[in-house]
C-alpha cells in the first residue's frame, strides 16, 4: 500500500540525512523502519540540542574577553 512505501521512503530519507548509514543490521518490516526512524529522528534532535548549547557556551565565553 502507499503507507508501506512512505514509510520505507522516510526510513531510508532519516538514515541516510542522520549519516547512521545501514550497517549489519537493518529493519525488515514496516513497523520496524518506522520505530527505527522515530529512533533516528530523536536521536539528531537530541544532537542537535546538546550542540546548540555548547555553542551557547562558547559564545559567551568569546564575549566575556
């Protein structure tokens, strides 16, 4: 169904942008690859998050000179 294939399209989209790359293990069913891209998804959203503050610390460590 057309479900199926978004779904396949979002897992492949998330693993290649997230540079996670296929590895061994790769999911099977749908269900998996959509877990495994809600897992992906966090997973840079979590990054992105821990970086955005440390270049919060660094700026102002910049402005305090």
């Amino acid at each position: 169904s057309t479900l199926k294939i978004l779904i396949k399209i979002w897992y492949f989209a998330i693993t290649t942008l997230s540079t996670i790359g296929f590895g061994d293990f790769s999911p099977k069913s749908v269900q998996e690859k959509l877990v495994g891209s809600i897992v992906l998804l966090f997973g840079v959203v979590v990054f992105s998050i821990i970086m955005s503050r440390l270049i919060e610390i660094l700026v102002s460590f910049k402005s305090i000179d």
